[in-house]
C-alpha cells in the first residue's frame, strides 16, 4: 500500500534533500535535460536514390527533428565499413562511408545541428575494429609486427587426441564461438561478435592512445559534442582466458560475460580516457553497459565524482522477453507487467541520493519496435498505445532517448514477412543455428522470437509519407531493406498537421516533459500499485517535495477501474495530460492502453 511516508523518508535518509537542494542552485549539465533522437543512417533519408539513407538526408530533416523538440541527434556509425554490422565495424575511424556520404558532409551536419541550437553525437565503437581496418591487417600480417599485440591473439589448445581447439569455449554474440583461427600466423585471434570484428587489446596503451587519437579527437575536433560509446564495459577483459563453467550442455559455446565484461582494468581504462580526451572538451558520453544487472556495479560508471561517463543505457527493460543467457536470446518469453515495473523503479532509483545520472529508453536499433513490444499495434489499439509510451517515457526522470520512428509510432514487421526480408547478421546467424539443429519446433521458436524481438524490426526505412516506400528513396529504387506494408497509414505526412496524431503528441509531451523539468527530468520516483499486472501507476515529485505528479497507464486491452490507492492519491489534483478522450474518467475508468497525468500544483 502507497503512503506519502516513505517517499518523504526516502528523500532524508537518502540525503537526497540536501543532494536536490544543492543540485537546484547550481548549473545542471546541458546533457540532463537534453532529448537525444537516434538516427539509424542506412534508414533515415536517402538523397541520392541509392537506396541507402544518408547524411544530407538528415541534413535536409534537421528541421524536422528540430521542430519536434530534439536538442542532440545521435548519429550510429557512419564510418567506412564493410557493413559485415550495418557499421558497427570500422574499417576506418577517419573515413564515411560512400553510401553516407562524406567528411564534409559530417561537417555540414554540425553545422546544421549547431547553426539550431542543437548539438550531434556519433557512435563511438572501440571495443573491436573491422577486420579490414589496417591495424588489424597489420596485425595479423606476423607475431612481430609491431601492431601484433593491438589485437588478442592467443595459441590453440589441442585434445587428446591432437586436434586443434580454441582457447577457451566462450560464445559470442552473433552464435558460433569467440576466436577464429589464422592460417598466416598459426593463432587464434578474439572476437566477442562476428569474426569480421576482432577485439582491439586495450592492455596496449599504444593501442588506446591510437584509439584516442583516431577515434575521438578527431571528431571532437571538427565540433562533435561527444559519443555513444558501444559496448563500454567490455575494453577490460580477465586476462586468465579459462574456459567458462558449461551452462549450456548442448552446445560447444558457452556464455561467459564474467570473463571479459567489467573487467579488472575497465574504470582505469575510462578514466583515462576522460583525463587524456573528454576533459578537454565539453563532450557527453552515454555508454551502453550490458550485463551488469546490480546498480552497486552500474553505479561506479554514472557517479559524476567518477569522470567515467555521463550516464549509460541499463538494457534490464529492453530486453524483457529475450530468452536468459545468450544462446536462447531469440526463444521468445512471455513477461509480466510487474517485471516491467521492478525494472523501471530500480533504474529510476538507483541515482536518488547520489550524484549519478540516469537514461530513460524503450527503443534503439538492437530492439523491436516499442508499440509492437510494450503497446499493441493493432489498428483498434495502435495509437492509443503510442501516445501511452509517449506520456510514460516524458515523465520519467534521466536523459530521454528517442529512436527515429519512435514518434509516429512506426511498429515491427509484418509477421509474415519471410527470414529473407531479416538482414541484420544476429538474426541471419541465430537462424541458421536452429536450422542446423534440423528441430522443426526450434525452428518455429526461433522464428516466433524474431518476429517479435529481431534488431530488423527497428532498421526499416523511416516513413515520411505515402508515396513509394513511405519517402524514404526514389520510387524506382529498392532500398537496403523493404519498408512497411504500413507506411500508406504511419507516416509522418499523415501526422504532422494533425493535432491529435503521434507525432503531435510527442512534440506536446517533450515541451511539457521540459516545463515540468522538476518533477519529470530530475524528480524523484516511487511506484504505486507494485503488484498490479495492469495498470503501471507512480508518482513523481521534484527533490523539495513540494511539486507531485502521479502517472497512471493502462498497459492492458481492457477498459479498467482506478485502484482505491490510486484515487485517493490523486484526490484534488488537477488532470494535466490524458491520452484518451472518453468519458471513462468520469466514471472512475481508464480506457485500455490509456495514460494520465495528475499533479498537485
Ligand atoms: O551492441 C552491443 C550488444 O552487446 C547488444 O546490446 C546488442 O543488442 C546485441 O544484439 C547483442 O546480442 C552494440 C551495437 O548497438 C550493436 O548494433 C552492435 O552489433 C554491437 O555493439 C557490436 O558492435
């Protein structure tokens, strides 16, 4: 049962109090209050009729992202790259990608950003290269060179009966092991995803002063305003290299995150990189910590007194649904509201009383779509339940991240759509895994989890508006991936003079999220409800205590009745915000996938 008591306890014992009253009188960091848009550059705009987005695409809808209420766009790679991970695998940290664009069209885009008050990140991806970058073609070249050592390479074992084995029996993301073998040199080298990304050895400071200066300074130079850092916690690994305990029988590969994420080395490492690069400039880093489900080790990265990162992305939530371990990441798990819940209130919590900061988040390029995932995207229900995500994400506190699409509510793939229209190479590799196992219902297991929860649902071109492959290419082109069937019907044309769309909502909900930045940006949390498998219900208040909001949403299809807790606690505020526009209030209901605000001021 919710009582003011333990919130007002919770500030005093916290020290949050005192934390809130000296956090309000002094300067807040620019990053805190900014929303950050992701543009996925591959499927964002393309401007040449190649079939790819890229920069002078987005260059030529800055407006839009601007007019919506983004103050920083984060853009993922793109820098030259085989594309063997949609770019994710530099080849070179320097050089942009032909079908993006250039250098200068880098420039222009900071320029646009810059020009609008707004600010660019880009992705900074470090923990591995391309095998094509030519430190790794260096390195791989012979056991003297003197790049050797930039990469991790390491001597095979054999069995008893002398056949070849590798180091150790870790799985790597993509499925299949973590080494691949080099004929040239007679060694393994490590990769914790595909064999086309050998991890660099950040043991080599030579290694990490090149990555500095390649990597960072140069883009920092030309006026980025920071990075989001791939994969952070993974730079250190345990250097022993021993065999990981088996969790997985039948497979030869085993998960072995404790053997090389948060390693011995890693707060040194980013510590270093504050003090040699970051401090230098007044840059924001928000780094992608995986793996690292307690807030004691999440806490280290995110405390200001640190000089590690800004803020980093927890993926407990994201990933609700995705099978434990990394073997059974596709076997579909059906989740329960209340998880949902545990997971928004400890991330949301962990930095009350200290100086971390946090992320707000439900979608990126690595996940299904939210409305399809958390909502329902079901013509009856599509809309009601955008505009629900909308309300929950704008009134949580932490940097708030957006993904494109996001805001006109773009939904997963059709169900349909067979394996071939998946490209992205997780995808494609964990297919191909459960064919080999020839198990039909593995098969179909594999496929359902897809459906729903495959990094492809998110890298479908943006649709802007009706015509020909929702406006993202020329009509008489096949872009890179296939749009929607849904575009005719989602599209930002359809939404942006339409005051009651999407799209509306969610500038509406990014300006009120900023003129209640008190209560929403940087207050404080406390659920409401816990056990209800329905209705996520909390309230928000700023750190003096003086300002409440309480936020109720209906993640369910049925129309439902507000708890006892729930009205009482909102007796006497007034309705700030409501997503539906029934006479369901009236009668003490929430219609389904609905959302309100209530606030006492
Ligand atoms: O992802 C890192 C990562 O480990 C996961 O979060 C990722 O979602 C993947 O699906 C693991 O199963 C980052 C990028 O976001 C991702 O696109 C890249 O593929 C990966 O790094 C490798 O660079």
């Amino acid at each position: 049962m919710f009582s003011e008591k333990p919130l007002e306890q919770n500030f005093h014992a916290s020290g949050s109090l005192n934390a809130g009253i000296m956090i309000s009188k002094v300067s807040q960091p620019w990053w805190k209050d900014a929303t950050i848009y992701q543009v996925y550059p591959a499927s964002f705009k393309d401007s040449n009729g190649d079939g790819w987005g890229d920069i002078a695409g987005l260059v030529s809808e800055i407006d839009y992202l601007h007019q919506l209420g983004v103050d920083v766009v984060w853009l993922s790679p793109m820098f030259e790259s085989p594309q063997a991970d949609m770019g994710y695998d530099i080849s070179d940290y320097q050089k942009v990608y032909a079908a993006y664009g250039t250098v200068e069209d880098v420039d222009d885009l900071i320029e646009a950003c810059h020009s609008r008050g707004m600010r660019l990140i880009l992705d900074l991806v470090v923990n591995h290269t391309s095998k094509e970058h030519e430190w790794f073609r260096e390195s791989r070249s012979s056991k003297n060179n003197p790049k050797r050592d930039w990469y991790i390479w390491k001597p095979p074992r054999y069995d008893e009966e002398g056949n070849r084995k590798p180091p150790t029996n870790w799985r790597s993301y993509f499925a299949g092991g973590t080494w691949t073998w080099d004929e040239t040199t007679q060694e393994y080298y490590l990769h914790l995803y595909a064999p086309d990304q050998p991890d660099l050895n950040w043991e080599n400071g030579a290694c990490r002063r090149a990555i500095y200066d390649n990597a960072m300074r140069f883009w920092l130079d030309r006026g980025v305003d920071g990075f989001r850092v791939d994969t952070v916690n993974k730079y250190s690994k345990r250097t022993e290299f021993v065999d990981a305990i088996v969790s997985d029988p039948n497979s030869e590969w085993q998960p072995a995150p404790e053997q090389w994420c948060n390693g011995p080395r890693i707060h040194e490492f980013l510590k270093e990189m504050n003090s040699e690069v970051l401090d230098h400039y007044d840059a924001v880093t928000v780094g992608e910590l995986s793996n690292t489900p307690d807030p004691k080790g999440v806490l280290p990265y995110v405390s200001a007194a640190e000089k590690e990162l800004n803020m980093v992305f927890q993926f407990d939530m994201i990933r609700l649904g995705t099978g434990d371990g990394f073997g059974s990441k596709y076997e579909f798990q059906p989740w329960k509201l209340t998880q949902l819940k545990t997971f928004v209130e400890r991330w949301q919590k962990f930095i009350e009383g200290t100086d971390g900061w946090t992320t707000v988040f439900c979608e990126n390029h690595d996940n299904g779509r939210a409305v399809s995932r958390f909502g329902n995207d079901s013509a009856e229900y599509w809309e009601t339940s955008a505009k629900m995500i909308a309300l929950w994400q704008a009134t949580l506190t932490g940097t708030l991240f957006l993904y494109q699409g996001q805001e006109i509510g773009m939904t997963n793939m059709p169900k349909e759509w067979p394996i071939e229209e998946y490209k992205d190479i997780e995808s494609k590799n964990f297919y191909r895994e459960a064919e080999e196992s020839r198990d039909p219902k593995r098969i179909a297991r594999i496929m359902q989890g897809l459906q729903i929860l495959a990094r492809d649902h998110s890298r479908l071109p943006f649709q802007w508006d009706g015509s020909a492959h929702g406006g993202f290419t020329s009509a008489n082109v096949e872009p890179w991936m296939k749009a929607h069937d849904n575009y005719p019907r989602i599209n930002v044309a359809k939404q942006v003079q339409n005051p009651a769309s999407v799209l509306s909502f969610y500038r509406r909900m990014l300006k009120l999220r900023k003129d209640h930045a008190d209560v929403f940006i940087h207050g404080t949390f406390e659920l409401v409800d816990a056990k209800d498998e329905k209705v996520f219900s909390y309230v928000k208040a700023s750190f003096d205590g003086r300002k409440r909001a309480v936020v109720i949403l209906n993640f369910t299809e049925e129309r439902v009745a507000l708890s006892k807790t729930v009205t009482a606690l909102t007796m006497g505020y007034r309705l700030l915000v409501e997503t539906s526009t029934s006479d369901a209030r009236e009668d003490g209901l929430l219609d389904a996938y609905a959302g309100r605000i209530y606030v006492d001021y």
